[in-house]
C-alpha cells in the first residue's frame, strides 16, 4: 500500500477499506434496479466499473483522512466511523429497495416493517465494526455494552423509522416523483439524524470506557 508509513492507516485499515468499498458497489445496485435511473443498466460491465470505482475511492478518502488524523487524533477517528456509516448506508438502502422492489410496497405500515428490518441489520453490522475497528474498544461484548448498544439502536431505529413511514405514507411524492423516488428521499432525510446521533451514542455511552482512556 503507497504512503502508509506517512499515515495512521495500516494495511489492514487499506483490507477493509477496500472491501467496505466493494460491499458498497454490490449494496447499491438493488437501489438502482429500483429506482430504475436514466443512466443506469444492469450488465456485468456496469457492476465491474462501479466495483473499482468505490474500492479506490474508499482507500483515497481513508488516506487523506489518515493524513489529517495524524495532527487530529478525532478526525481519523470520525474518518473510520464515516467509511462504516457509508457502508452500513448502503446496506439498509439496498435491503430496504430491495424488499420493496420484491413485494411492491411503498408505503404503509409493511413498509416501516421493511424499514426496521433493514436498519436494524445496518445498526448490528455498525455496532461491530465500529466496536473492533472504528473505536478499537478492547475486550469482548460485554452485557453491559450490549445494553447501551441495544437502547442507542432503539432510539436510532424508532426515530429513523418514524420520518420514513411519515414522509411516505402521509406525505404525497412532490413534483410527479415516483413512489420509489420518494421512499428513498424520506430515508435520505433520515440519515443525518441517525449519523449524528449514532457517533455520539457509540462514543459517548455505548463505548464510553474505552474512550475515556484515549
């Protein structure tokens, strides 16, 4: 790997980017084939380049921020945080698109159920990669831990589910969008939400004690 020894990041950091990458480019594409976008076409050479591109993306951006977290200890820390949001992003878009797509619902109660289906996966993949790679919290699962993961993930799962089955069910598509359109911009409006609350509930109670000795 060029310029590790100039960086925080080791070749395992670069391993996993590069997977997190890949995981991204296959997680998108239930998302494309539902929203069926202009540009898009499902071919293997179309699935090939959207492989390369987000496996050297990831390992360009975990670089940089390599590089800045070497003056700020937090930003590296957020870099690796961020590389997991994006994947566990994809993950519940793509389950999401994808059991929409299947059982063609787009609204309504079965579509909350999707939703917490998806996200819940999203969040127990986030728990463990960022437990292990992102905070490097020493030790296994503990009882404790679980539990403030779990009530973090409750609170995430309830409040992300609530602006989705809201934006869908009693708000109409704006502007002739498409119903697949719209349930994808109301889990977009989510997001920062559940980011921002994420990051501060891993850091600040969920792994708390390992923090508390960085």
């Amino acid at each position: 790997m060029i310029f590790t020894h100039y960086s925080l990041a080791t070749k395992k950091d670069y391993w996993i980017a590069s997977m997190i990458g890949g995981g991204f480019s296959l997680l998108i594409i239930p998302i494309l084939e539902n929203i069926k976008p202009g540009f898009w076409v499902l071919s293997l050479n179309n699935v090939f380049l959207l492989f390369i591109s987000f496996v050297i993306l990831a390992n360009i951006a975990l670089f940089i921020g390599s590089i800045l977290g070497s003056a700020f200890h937090f930003f590296w820390q957020f870099t690796k945080f961020s590389a997991v949001g994006s994947l566990n992003a994809v993950l519940d878009f793509g389950l999401f698109n994808l059991l929409s797509f299947i059982f063609k619902v787009y609204s309504g109660p079965m579509l909350a159920v999707f939703n917490i289906f998806s996200v819940a996966i999203a969040m127990t993949n986030s728990y463990l990669m960022n437990k292990f790679w992102s905070f490097q919290s020493q030790g296994p699962v503990t009882k404790k831990e679980f539990t403030r993961f779990f009530f973090v993930s409750l609170i995430t799962i309830s409040v992300n589910t609530l602006v989705v089955y809201l934006l869908t069910t009693s708000v109409s598509a704006p502007g002739g969008l498409s119903k697949e359109v719209w349930e994808n911009i109301a889990k977009l409006v989510a997001v920062p939400v559940t980011l921002i609350f994420n990051f501060c509930g891993y850091k600040f109670i969920v792994f708390k004690e390992d923090n508390a000795h960085e």
